[in-house]
C-alpha cells in the first residue's frame, strides 16, 4: 500500500504564492503517473496538474502560466508550486497516485488552500 500526505496549504492573499508537498511513503512511485486535484464544497473533484514517469506535464487551463508541477524520485515526492493566486483557486488540494500495473494507484489526505482577496 502506498501513503500520500499533503503539506504546504494555508491562508495566502491574492497574489501571493505558495507551494504544496506530497511525500509519499510505503513505495517508490518513479513509474506512476502523479497528480493534484482540488475540490471545493458541493463541487466535483477537479484535475489541476499532472506529470508522468517521463516528466511530461499537463495543466488545467485555469492555472497554466501559474502553477508548475515536479517530481523529485529520490525523495518521493511531488510538487505544486502555486503563483499569482486567486481566491477561486481555494480549495481542498489533494495528491494522486495513478494506478499502473497492479498498482491500485492512491490518494493523500488533502490540504486546504484559502486565498482572500
């Protein structure tokens, strides 16, 4: 079983910035496919940014030119550096593990992002 626990959230201003950690424990994710999602109260749980084994990214187009997402393997973890940010950018942002193989694939806890205006 793989463990993914989010850090890095808080209360930010417009503008401001800050950057989120998913660490992950239990296993080596150097082949999966990563991601962050957020959810907002009665809404469904949304792609932000993902990257694969190879590096490649991809990003929601509410946050290209914002947002970047990285992989460090060595230490097992991913994460999103958030610029420039907006107050519908608050959210519960969560990190997933995609499945591959027989790899069930995960997802962390979730850490709440709140940017005010």
């Amino acid at each position: 079983q793989v463990q993914l626990v989010e850090s890095g959230g808080g209360l930010v201003q417009a503008g401001g910035s800050l950057r989120l950690s998913c660490a992950a424990s239990g296993s080596i994710f150097s082949i999966n496919a990563m991601g962050w999602y957020r959810q907002t109260p009665g809404k469904q749980r949304e792609l932000v940014a993902v990257i694969t084994s190879g590096g490649s990214t991809n990003y929601a187009d509410s946050v290209k030119g914002r947002f970047t997402i990285s992989r460090d393997n060595a230490k097992n973890t991913v994460y999103l550096q958030m610029n420039s940010l907006k107050p519908e950018d608050t959210a519960v942002y969560y990190c997933k593990k995609y499945k591959y193989g027989t790899d069930p694939g995960s997802w962390g806890q979730g850490t709440q992002v709140t940017v005010s205006s």
